[in-house]
C-alpha cells in the first residue's frame, strides 16, 4: 500500500514540475525576446550619436508628471471590477 500511495505522489510531483518548467521555459522565451530587443534599441542609439539630455529643471518637471498620473492610477474601484485575479496556492 505504502508504495502505491507514493507512486502516486511522485507522479503528481512530477505532474507540477512540468508544469513549473513549462512556465519557467515561456518566461525565458519572452526575456530573450525582451533582451534581444533591448540590444536592437541599444545599436541603433549609437549608431545615431549621442544622446541630447534634459536640464535637470526639464528632468524634475516630467518626473512631477509622472507622479501625478500614478496617483491617479491608484484609484481604483474595486467594488465595480468584474473580474480578480488570484494566484493559485500549491
């Protein structure tokens, strides 16, 4: 019986793990891609030249706009959402 019964969780233990590598896989493909991106952004800057930056004064006032709409963000009415997304416990 012992043996059974830890056939059977070996198997859903390996069951998870596929399933765990699967997902690790997927995240690895959409990294690649994401950095193969990223090196293509990063050519094509230097083939261009340099890279015109702002007076700090120009930085702080696009920071500040940027503050602003993130605290709009938060103001979320959760009571209206039709849809939560809650991450599966194993």
């Amino acid at each position: 019986m012992d043996g059974k019964k830890t056939l059977r969780k070996l198997k859903k233990l390996t069951t998870r793990l596929t399933d765990r590598m699967e997902e690790m896989r997927d995240l690895m493909d959409d990294m690649e891609i994401e950095f193969e991106m990223m090196q293509k952004q990063i050519s094509i800057l230097e083939k261009n030249g340099p890279i015109v930056t702002k007076s700090p004064a120009e930085e702080a006032a696009v920071l500040d706009d940027v503050d602003i709409d993130e605290e709009e963000d938060e103001d979320i009415d959760l009571e209206n959402t039709t849809a939560v997304f809650v991450k599966p416990k194993f």
